[in-house]
C-alpha cells in the first residue's frame, strides 16, 4: 500500500446514516494527505452525497452493495448475506488485497463474524480480541484488548493478546517499549486466577519483544496513565469499559446538574467553562474513537455506531496508520521473537 493507504468504508452502516459517514470521511481526506478511499453502499445515494464533498472524487471509488446490515441482524444472517452488503463487501475487499483495511460503524457482533470468517486467524494466533483506545490522565492514550470477542481466555490467549496490544500500541500510539499489565483483582504476585497467573510468568520472562511488562493492574488505576496496554479477557474487558463510558456520562451530567441548579451555579459556570470544555473533549468517545479486531489477516476497525464526522474521521485515521506501519507484519515478528524465547507454547493450538 505505501504511503497512500486505500481504506474500504462501509458507507452504510452506523446510526447516523451515510451523510455523516461521508463527512468523516471527507474530513480524513483533508487530515492525511494521500489517502484513497473505497465507498461501499448503494451507489446511486453515495454519489448524490458526494456531490457536497467535491474533494473526495477524485480519491474515492464506489462499490455497489445492494444490501446493508441492520443493528439487528444476528451474526448468522449477515454471514448469510456477506457478498450482497455494505459491510461484507468491504472486508472482501481486504481480503482480496484491494483495500489496505475496512472500516464499518456497523452491528459489531456482524462484523466481528463476518470479518474472523472472510480473513481468518493469522498464524500462531489462536483468537483475534477486539481493541481500543482510552483516554488516561498520562502523555497518551492507552489500548486495552479484548472487549468483548472472547469471553473466556486461557494463558495462552492473554499471552498473544499482550503482544498483539504492544505491536498495536507501537504503531498507533508510536511507543517504542509500551507498558503492558494484566488486569486483575490486587496487584500480589498470588491474587488472580490461574490463567493469569500463568500468563504473567511467561510475560515476565519474555526477551527481544518490544515491550515493557509491568505485572498487574487493578480497575481503579486504569485511566491513571501508568501503563500504556492493559490484557484481559473479553468478559472483564467488556466490563470495564461499560463501567469507564457509564462513569463519564454520570460525571457529565453530574456538573451539568449542579451548574443548572441556581443562578450562582451558572455564573461558575460560566467562569469554568474552559475548564469544562477541556474535560467534554477529554471524554468524547469520538477524539478515540476506533476499535480493532487484532489477529486476523487483515485490517478491520470498528467505529461506533453513533459516531460523527470527528469520530468515523478518527476511526479511519487509526486504520491509516495500521497500513502504513505494515502492523500485521509487526505481529508476526513479536510473536516470532517470544517463541523463540518461550518454545512452542505460544503456538500450540
């Protein structure tokens, strides 16, 4: 792909229709020089929305796709209807090597189906984790993987997920050692289960992969900024970030409460608002917007349903930045190096 990434989008999915998914993307055309695009959707309405983004011509190609994946759709279904919609027709498209990456804001469990079937596991990978990143009080954001595609992991699964959370850092974050943990219940050598435990001893000794291995973390130091990777599996994963998005929004409306509930209030108000701005802004899904299914044979980001333009922009520019940084090669390459440190556990099936 060079420096010119050609990013499939699934111009249909998502909550908010294709206007906005068509203004985020003429909003990453403007962000990253180079980029092209393939449009995936009902070609007559993609190009009458082009007609208010004139920029993206000239860079983009359509595909018709007849059939689009509803929020309701069970993962079967959509498996079923895969080579007539939007969203299987742009991870074809990764597959068959014309497009460096897809992006969808689509039903998540459909496209997390579709996509482990159409691109399958990557060698000595035995389950792709859905990753993301998360704003923290420290210099950058932090990923944290799985959230939601394995609900129950082994050693071995937590392992590649480490090493697959440290290339994905390494390239989006551009950290040269990240900071990687295991969540767990205490931060004692002996607190947690088995499979962590296991885990963590093999990560401990792990040699020439690039990363930091810090042991444990607990729920409540997450977005403090001490680590830059944190492991889980999907269930606690899932969990935590249920519990993290469900924190901000009570805080939100929390000070929002309190600034409305007296004429006082709203002139402090009105004296913090910077302060306030800096805090929305912080804690707006969309400046992090882009979660990634780690550990196929190719590239697919999932941008959140109800994203806006700033959000699905975000989401391609994370998978941008996969295809320039070739990041499936970089996990080849880690997991090569810890088994050759580790023998043939990390590949064992």
């Amino acid at each position: 792909m060079g420096l010119s990434p050609r990013i499939a989008v699934d111009a249909m999915g998502g909550d908010e229709g294709l206007a906005v998914m068509l203004a985020g993307v003429a909003l990453a055309r403007r962000q990253h020089d180079g980029m092209r695009f393939l449009l995936v959707g009902d070609e007559a309405q993609i190009k009458a929305g082009l007609d208010k983004h004139p920029n993206l011509r000239a860079a983009s190609e359509i595909l018709h796709a007849p059939d689009v994946v509803a929020a309701t759709d069970k993962p079967s279904q959509a498996i079923r209807r895969a080579r007539s919609t939007s969203m299987g027709l742009a991870i074809n498209a990764v597959k068959a090597g014309d497009a460096g990456a897809a992006v969808s804001s689509g039903n998540t469990g459909a496209l997390m189906a579709m996509a482990k079937l159409a691109l399958r596991t990557m060698p000595g990978i035995d389950r792709p984790a859905l990753a993301a990143l998360l704003p923290t009080l420290g210099d950058n954001d932090m990923v944290m993987l799985d959230l939601g595609a394995n609900t129950e992991c082994d050693a071995q699964n937590l392992i590649q997920f480490a090493v697959m959370g440290a290339a994905y850092a390494r390239t989006v974050i551009e950290l040269e050692q990240p900071r990687v943990a295991l969540l767990n219940i205490g931060t004692e050598d002996l607190k947690g289960t088995d499979e962590i435990k296991d885990a963590a001893a093999a990560l401990r000794s792990a040699q020439n992969v690039p990363m930091n291995f810090t042991g444990f973390i607990e729920g409540d130091r997450l977005s403090r900024g001490e680590v830059d990777v944190v492991v889980c599996d999907g269930f606690s994963g899932n969990i935590a970030l249920k519990t993290a998005e469900g924190t901000a929004r009570f805080v939100g409306d929390l000070l929002k409460r309190a600034f409305r509930s007296s004429l006082r209030s709203k002139i402090g108000f009105l004296i913090s608002r910077p302060a306030t701005e800096l805090l929305r802004h912080h804690l707006d899904p969309n400046n992090h917007n882009g979660a990634v299914f780690l550990g196929l044979n190719g590239l697919v980001v999932k941008s959140h349903g109800g994203a806006n333009e700033v959000g699905v922009a975000n989401a391609i520019g994370v998978a941008a930045k996969m295809v320039r940084n070739d990041l499936t090669r970089r996990i080849t390459e880690d997991l090569d190096h810890f088994k050759a440190h580790w023998g043939a556990e990390v590949h064992k099936s």
